[in-house]
C-alpha cells in the first residue's frame, strides 16, 4: 500500500506468505490498510477456488476496514502440492488446520478473537468453525451459505430462471433447462442425470446472471481466463490453482453437507449475505437454514443486485453492513 506521495503506507500490510500448519506449508496474502485494524480470516468458496484475485478486476474496500487473511487450505491455491491425496482433504483437517491459522493471526496482530468469513464452498467449513470454537472468533460473515435439502437447489432455480427466460424471451435456455430436469405435478424439480448435472446446470445459470456474478455469462472468459491474468500469482501458482480445484472438487471436504432444516446452536452471531439472484446457493434455501439456527444474534441480508458474490457486486453497501456489525461488537 502507498501513500499519495508514492511511499509505504505507515502500518499497512501486504504480504504474500507461506507458513507452517500441522506440518504442511498453506499459502495465504495478509492485506490490510492499517494492521490495528479487526482482523478477518477469509475462508474461500469452490470448494479449492481461492478469490483473492477477484480484487484485481472488481473494486473491493474490504481491506481498508480489516486486515484480511486470503488463505488457501490444505491443497487448494498457493497451498496445492502433487503429493496430497484428494483423501487427505476432509472436514476435519481443515478444521484443525483454520484453528493454527487463526491462533497465528491472533498472536501475529495481537488480537483476542478474529473475525471469521466464508463464501460458497468454504461455507461449511465456516459453519462448523463457528460452532465448534465460538472462542476464537466475534462472528461469523456468511456468503453464499451452502445448504442442502433433497434437490430443492433445482426446484427453486428453476422456477426463478423459468420467469426470467420467459421474461427475455430465451427460448434456447429454457429448452436446455428443461432438458435437464424433470418437472412433477407439485412443482419440484429432479435431475434426469444427478451425478452429470453439475456442469451443464451452471452453463444454465449462467445465462440467467445467476451464477458467480450477474454480468458473468461464461466461466472460461470471466474467471479462466482473468484468473490467468492475474498479478497476485505466478505462472505456476496459476497452473496450481485449477490443479487444486479438481484436487478438491473430489475431497472428502466436498461430500460434507449441511442440511437447510438442520437445527444448529451458535454460541456467536451470525449473518447471511446472500444476492437476490443467486441460485448457485438458493437464497430460499438459505433463508430457511437461518430460521432453523439460533444464535445471540443473527440476520440475513439479501443484496437486490447481486448472484453470487456480494461483496464484489455491492461492495458499499456489504461493508457497510460488516462494519456496524464490528461497531456493535467493540460496544
């Protein structure tokens, strides 16, 4: 960070690390504008898609506010290695391993707790961080909260897209949507193909602005390929980064589910930022995870003009809401 005057900004933080975690080496960058400031682990969506490198194309103040921890778990990002086993990676070591990763950042910073948040596939690791070491941190920020229920995640994506596609009058979408799903007379929604759909379900959201962001229409050209471009990482560290994807996409970690109607007690308040057109992780969906849990306070806050990623869509007024959240806390 500079100053206007081309120097270090005094007390800022900008690093690219990696350290030691239960004897493996994580890759993470440490940013942050003044490093007195709160303290936030970030725990990244995929799962094994690291998102720091979103900062370069989409404006995001988060780190005038917080020093932020952007870490890649246990093979995923700067933290992927060809040695680790796909088995390796479960619920549990990435537990363990985000308990090192803040006891450094609180010794590091000289803190008492951190504050913790997750988007989309680092959501359940987020979730059960939060219920299982209420002490280590003053809330947990959800993003894209990944819940599950049966194949709700369908039957609402498709009644959502059903009404936009008929509304811009694509035909070729609907045709593709339909072609992928069986519609019962009730209303629900099931695969024709569950264990194939993945793929070709986000080519449909996707062409709905209901995917990562509402402007992206294709992943090779709105995230390959500027994620190829990306200063933050070298050319290896790149190639790494889809290594550590498909590394992860077949985890342990990634069988993990939370159920939306599954009742759990959170010792620390929790919040759900969600966009109001993301069916990547069904706002309804997570709406009803937020009534089943208790906590000393909770809130969900849906984003109007928002898919997936708030805090990249709508920057302002997502931080505004963490940083009262912060006030509240500090009183």
């Amino acid at each position: 960070y500079l100053d206007e005057q081309g120097n270090t900004l005094k007390g800022s933080v900008s690093e690219k690390i990696f350290i030691d975690v239960n004897g493996k080496k994580n890759g993470m960058i440490i940013r942050g504008k003044n490093e007195n400031n709160p303290v936030l682990l970030f725990i990244s969506g995929g799962p094994g898609v690291p998102q720091y490198w979103l900062n370069e194309y989409y404006d995001n103040a988060l780190e005038d506010y917080f020093t932020v921890c952007w870490w890649d778990y246990y093979g995923e990002g700067l933290s992927y290695d060809s040695d680790i086993e796909k088995s390796e990676i479960t619920l549990e070591r990435l537990e363990k391993d985000a308990v090192t990763v803040t006891e450094y950042l609180k010794k590091r910073f000289s803190k008492e707790k951190v504050y913790l948040m997750a988007h989309s596939g680092g959501t359940p690791l987020g979730v059960m961080l939060a219920k299982d070491y209420p002490a280590l941190y003053y809330c947990y920020f959800s993003m894209g909260q990944v819940v599950h229920h049966e194949y709700d995640r369908y039957t609402y994506g498709y009644r959502f897209m059903t009404d936009i596609f008929e509304k811009n009058g694509n035909k070729k979408a609907m045709q593709k949507m339909n072609s992928l799903v069986t519609v019962s007379q009730d209303g629900s929604v099931t695969p024709n193909a569950p264990d194939t759909i993945h793929a070709k379900w986000e080519s449909v959201l996707l062409e709905a602005g209901c995917a990562t962001t509402r402007e992206m229409r294709s992943d090779a050209r709105d995230i390959f390929f500027p994620q190829m471009n990306a200063k933050c990482y070298t050319f290896k560290e790149k190639i790494n980064y889809w290594r550590g994807k498909g590394l992860c996409s077949n985890s342990p970690y990634h069988q993990f589910k939370i159920d939306s109607y599954e009742k759990i007690n959170f010792e620390i308040p929790v919040y759900f930022f969600n966009g109001y057109y993301d069916y990547t992780c069904p706002t309804p969906m997570v709406e009803t995870f937020y009534q089943n849990i208790s906590a000393p306070d909770k809130d969900i806050y849906i984003f109007e003009d928002s898919a997936h990623s708030p805090l990249w869509e709508e920057n302002d007024k997502m931080l505004s809401i963490m940083r009262e959240k912060v006030k509240e806390e500090s009183n």
